[in-house]
C-alpha cells in the first residue's frame, strides 16, 4: 500500500511541470505578474519567473540552465551580443514572445522549431542568411519579423504558418518568394519593403485578407505590376510605394483600390502625379515628400475623405493648384519646398487643424487666415516674411506660432503676443 501511494506521489511529483506547461497566463494575467530583469534572480525562482526581459545587457551566451524556466511566457533578448541559442531553450514550451533584436545572430536554428506555442518571434537588425525549414513547425505563429538581416531565400515551409497574420521581411535580398506564401490565409501585414523582388506567387497575388502591404523601394518590381497587384486585393487599406517612378505609369492605367485609406509615395521618381491616384474616395492619409514635381493641381482630385497631405522636401514652388477642394484636410505639410506666394485659397480649408510652411520663400502672409476656425498649430519659420497681417490676432484658437528665423520686427511679434496670451509663440 505505501509502496503505491509513494509511487502515485512520484508520478505526480513527476508531471507538475507539464502541468504547468499546459497552462499559459493570458495577457491580462501576465500584466500582474512581475518582470524578471536579472537571468540569476530568475533562475533562483524558476516557479514565479512568467516575464523575462534581458535587453540591453551585453550577454554573449545564454546558460543552458534557461531551460529551468518553465513557465516562460515572454522572453526579451534584444540589443545584446548573441550569435546562438543554447539547444536549452527547446524545453521553454510554454514561450509565446521571443525578442532577438539587434544581436548578432546568423541563421535561425532549427531548435526554434520545437517552441510549439510560440506566438511572436522578432528577428529585425541581425546577420541572418539562412532560415531553417524547421520554422514551418510553429503553427502557432502569428508575428514574424526578419527585417534588416541578409535573406536570399524563404523556405517552402513557411507556407505551413497557417496563423502568421503579419510577416515582414523589409530590407533583406530576396528575389523570389516561395509558392507556399500563397497559403498564408491569415496574413494581413506584408512588408517586402527594399528587396530586389521580381516574382510574386499567384495565390498571394490574389489575397483577399491583406490590409497593410509595404513596397517600398522594391525597384526590381514594374509600376504597372504593382498598381494591378493593388487592385487585386479587395482589403487593402495601407499601400506603401515610396520610391515609385511615375513615369513607368500611364494615365490609362488602373488603379481601383476601394478601400484605400494611406498612401506613402515619398521619394518617387517623375514630374507629374498620376491623376488616378486623386481619385481615391476613402483615401484618408497621402504622403508625397521629397517628389520632384513643382506644381500639383487638384483640379480633378476626388479626395472626400482625405485628412492628412504631406509634399515636405520636395521641389514646389507654388501651392497646389485647386488644394481648396479638399474639404476634409486637417494637416498640411508642404515645409522645405520652394513655394514663393501664400494663397488666399489656403483659406477656405475650414477644416484644418495643422499647417506647416516653415523653410519656404513665402514673404507675405494673406489676411483671410482668421477663416481657418479649426487651426491649432501654424508654422511659418524660415521664411523671408516681414510683416504680420493683422488677422492672426484674431485666432485666439492657435495652440502654437512658429515664426523663428523670419525677418517680421520684434516689437510685432510682441504686439501680437499680448493680442493672442494663450498661444505659445516661438521667435
């Protein structure tokens, strides 16, 4: 009977730690726990040790014994001097983040295979060349970030990440990316910014769930391919594509994307806007800094909906033509260019919350400014302007006036700092 009982005990006494590795704490659980940051003063409370954040200590090496943490949940590694991973960390079943950022990592061994409940897995600023297939094995896998490393080649079993939702892959060297990608029904989050891409799989070309995809400086890919490949994914809300060339594309092209919300087309090549870009009805944000056109009309522009402009850095040298359409517009952007006149249209931009004009050649400001009800913040610094018009003080709404570095006298800016006493003006 003893003998039994004694048995029993030990088999209990042996199964506690699977137990436990079954039982993962939610997120809000995990919030009430305490984060571990010293490796020591875990390893002495193996029990208690859910959150472990290492970052920015200098480890070389991780000891074999991180495996006595087997309750593990999320582990921060980042910004250290690792080049391995102990085989060790294969036994952290219940981990669900693994931070390697900024280490010295050079492929990712396949002992990452075995983290059976990892979740999230960030990899960005590292040496990696090689990636193992044995990657394909964490099904539970939803983040995955390979960005700045040195990736030629994605292995075919990345397609088994059937719960990957965002994959990002910006700034490595891959060309080609593995027919399997076509079967990640759960993504939503695709950066293949910077990469020398020629090829696209069909299946991916045509997914229905993507809503955020970065292009960004994908050279290797033609304009036509990437405005079609758009209008092919009937979610997308984010598109970024700096550093397209506009005149690869024509007026007669296609790009009907419904859902678009932001557009980033900083850094493109080409004097003219492709007008099928204005005509974007649920376009919320558009970024075109440092372009190369010096006039912009909006003329023809269909942008209801559109809140956020920016064509900072750029070459203008007047304001855009017809900008008053936008009627939605809160923040305008258009500092560093060359733009010699403020227009009184800028005026019946009612909506507008925030104007940036600083480092232009603007040396007179119109006096309707006062009609912009809903401006907060106005920067004009850097411009070769000589006087105030007297409507700015009657725009006790202004949280802040930039005017640094502008020729306008000193006793005006102090005239008008008592007309407007709650505005932070800077000079």
């Amino acid at each position: 009977m003893n003998q039994t009982i004694g048995l029993c005990l030990g088999l209990l006494f042996l199964a506690l730690p699977s137990f436990a590795q079954q039982y993962l704490l939610s997120d809000k659980e995990l919030e009430q726990t305490q984060i571990y940051r010293n490796l020591d003063e875990a390893l002495a409370n193996p029990e208690f040790v859910y959150i472990l954040d290492l970052r920015s200590q200098g480890i070389t090496d991780l000891p074999k014994e991180i495996s006595k943490l087997y309750k593990l949940q999320r582990l921060y590694l980042q910004n250290n001097n690792l080049h391995k991973l102990p085989a060790s960390v294969a036994k952290l079943e219940n981990l669900q983040l693994l931070q390697l950022e900024k280490n010295q990592l050079t492929d990712i061994p396949k002992i990452v295979g075995k983290l059976a409940n990892l979740e999230e897995l960030r990899l960005r600023y590292n040496s990696i060349k090689d990636i193992s297939k044995y990657l394909g094995k964490l099904t539970k896998l939803r983040v995955l970030d390979l960005r700045d490393n040195q990736i030629k080649r994605l292995p075919e079993t990345l397609g088994q990440l059937e719960k990957l939702e965002e994959l990002q892959l910006g700034y490595n060297s891959i060309q080609r990316l593995p027919k399997s990608m076509g079967q990640l029904q759960s993504l939503y989050f695709l950066d293949l910014a910077g990469n020398p891409l020629y090829q696209i799989p069909m299946d991916l070309y045509r997914n229905e769930k993507i809503t955020h995809l970065n292009l960004g400086y994908c050279q290797a890919l033609h304009p036509v391919f990437v405005a079609e490949w758009a209008c092919y994914l009937p979610a997308l809300e984010e598109l970024h594509w700096e550093g397209c060339n506009f005149e690869k594309l024509s007026e007669k092209e296609r790009f009907e994307v419904p859902k678009l919300k932001r557009l980033y087309l900083s850094q493109s090549r080409g004097a003219n806007l492709p007008s099928f870009f204005l005509r974007l009805g649920q376009l919320e944000e558009l970024e075109l800094d440092e372009g190369q056109f010096k006039t912009l009309d909006f003329s023809q522009a269909e942008l209801p909906n559109l809140q956020r402009l920016s064509l900072k850095k750029g070459l203008l040298e007047e304001l855009p033509k017809n900008i008053e359409t936008l009627k939605s517009l809160k923040n305008l952007n258009l500092e560093e260019n060359a733009i010699l006149a403020f227009s009184a249209d800028l005026a019946q931009l009612s909506a507008l919350q925030t104007l940036s004009l600083q480092k232009n050649k603007i040396e007179r400001i119109p006096n309707n400014l006062d009609q912009l009800v809903n401006l907060r913040l106005l920067e004009l610094q850097g411009n070769p302007i000589k006087e105030l018009p007297s409507c700015l003080g009657n725009m006790p709404q202004l949280s802040g006036l930039y005017l640094n570095n502008t020729e306008i006298p000193l006793e005006d800016i102090q005239a008008l700092k008592e007309l407007l006493p709650y505005t932070a003006i800077q000079y």
